[in-house]
C-alpha cells in the first residue's frame, strides 16, 4: 500500500531520495540554472516536505515552499527510479495540491526544465496533464533559457 506522510529531508531514512534527486537535478541541465533545494534548505521555514513510502520502503518524495503572493512553490519532487513508471508522482504531485487547496493557498507554481533539456520531458508532460500551464517567472526566479515555469489555479476545497 502507498502512503504520504509529512517527514524530515535530513533524516537517514530519506537521505538516499533526497540525494537521488540532487545528483539526477545536477545532470539534468547546466549548474547556474539548478534550483534544487538540499535536505537542509528542504527543512527550513516555509517549507513541508513528504515522504512518500511502500510499507517501510521510502520510493519519493515532494515538497511545497510557501510564497508571499500566496502562492506555493512544488519543489523536489522525486521517485526514486527502481519505482518509476507506476503513476507515483501523479500520486504525488495530487497530494501536493490537496494539500495546499486545503490550506487556502491559491495555486501552485513551479520551475522545471526547458524544451531543450529533454531529463525534463517526463515531468512536463506530467504537469501538463495536471492542468499546469507556462507562465513567466515565478516568485524569486529571473527569466531563464534552461527554465519553464508553470501554474496551477486552485479552486477552494469544498
């Protein structure tokens, strides 16, 4: 059975999620657009951070960075790969969004990879099918050719 629970990034047990992320995100395009945040920054205020598990076993992770437009930035969201192909970062990304609806936050953000960094294709297409559109800079970015940024409006929870 999955389950999502809110956890500690520095922890042991998430070390190695958390550190599957970073080293696949320092890959992924050139280092002076890398944006992703270590455990550390992971834990710090303003942010919420899960874990997302198979019994005992940790297979993802994502966060949400709370912005002062009311906003909430999705940060670091990550399945591990020997658990990828089975919709966990669907569960995920669905998660993350229940949660901030809940919450009043008025919708989601994110910067991943551009058309041309092709490591990003996968979450692209998982965004778009989510309903997240392209806008320009979010919170804190600057306009950036390896970078897209999207939205996702979030009504109310009823």
């Amino acid at each position: 059975m999955i389950e999502i629970r809110e956890a500690d990034p520095t922890s042991d047990a998430l070390r190695p999620v958390v550190e599957a992320h970073f080293a696949h995100s320092e890959t992924a395009g050139p280092a002076e657009s890398n944006h992703t945040m270590d455990a550390s920054a992971l834990a710090g205020p303003g942010m919420r951070f899960w874990a997302l598990y198979e019994g005992n076993k940790v297979l993802g992770c994502g966060a949400l960075k709370a912005l002062p437009d009311g906003t909430a930035e999705v940060k670091s969201v990550h399945i591990l790969a020997t658990a990828r192909g089975r919709g966990l970062a669907r569960v995920m990304m669905t998660h993350l969004a229940d949660h901030a609806r809940v919450e009043g936050t008025s919708a989601l953000v994110l910067e991943t990879g551009a058309d041309h960094l092709s490591y990003y294709d996968a979450a692209r297409r998982l965004y778009e099918a989510l309903g997240y559109s392209y806008c320009g800079p979010i919170y804190g970015y600057e306009a950036d050719p390896n970078s897209a940024f999207m939205r996702l409006d979030l009504k109310p929870a009823e």
